[in-house]
C-alpha cells in the first residue's frame, strides 16, 4: 500500500518533499539516469502523481529516521538483497 504525507506537519517541508521527488521522478526518463528499481517498479504499477507521492514519503521516513538515530546517509545500506 502506498503511504501519503500528512497535513499535520510543516506545509513547507511537506511542499519541499515532493518537489524533490517530482525532479527525480521527472529524471526517470533519461538515459544517463542512475538505476532506481523501487521507483522503477512503482512507476509501471501507479500513476505518475502517486509514486512521486509515496517518494516523497519514503524520503521524509528516512530523513526522520537519520535525524533520530544520529547517523550519516550512507547509500545503499539497507538494501535487501534478493537471493
């Protein structure tokens, strides 16, 4: 199920959040685009408008998890790997 962004918090935040993810989402079609099969995948399944949405989502949980535990953004690392 995809998640939304709630209202109750910071409409700038909130607003910065999903401009972000418009960009990236807006970059899927290039080319020289890095692989992303989580949004690549959400893409084929939903609208446009909502997997930007549920990007935006995805951001904001793991900036709120960043700021709450103290650690440094490192790419990659809680990746699944898939057997």
């Amino acid at each position: 199920m995809l998640g939304g962004i709630s209202k109750r918090g910071d409409g700038y935040i909130r607003k910065l959040l999903v401009h972000g993810a418009r960009a990236v989402v807006r970059m899927r079609s290039r080319k020289s685009a890095d692989p992303m099969p989580w949004l690549d995948g959400l893409l084929e399944r939903k609208h446009r408008n909502a997997a930007t949405v549920a990007l935006a989502h995805k951001n904001a949980r793991v900036v709120w998890a960043l700021l709450n535990t103290g650690k440094v953004f490192e790419k990659g690392a809680a990746q699944v790997q898939m057997a």
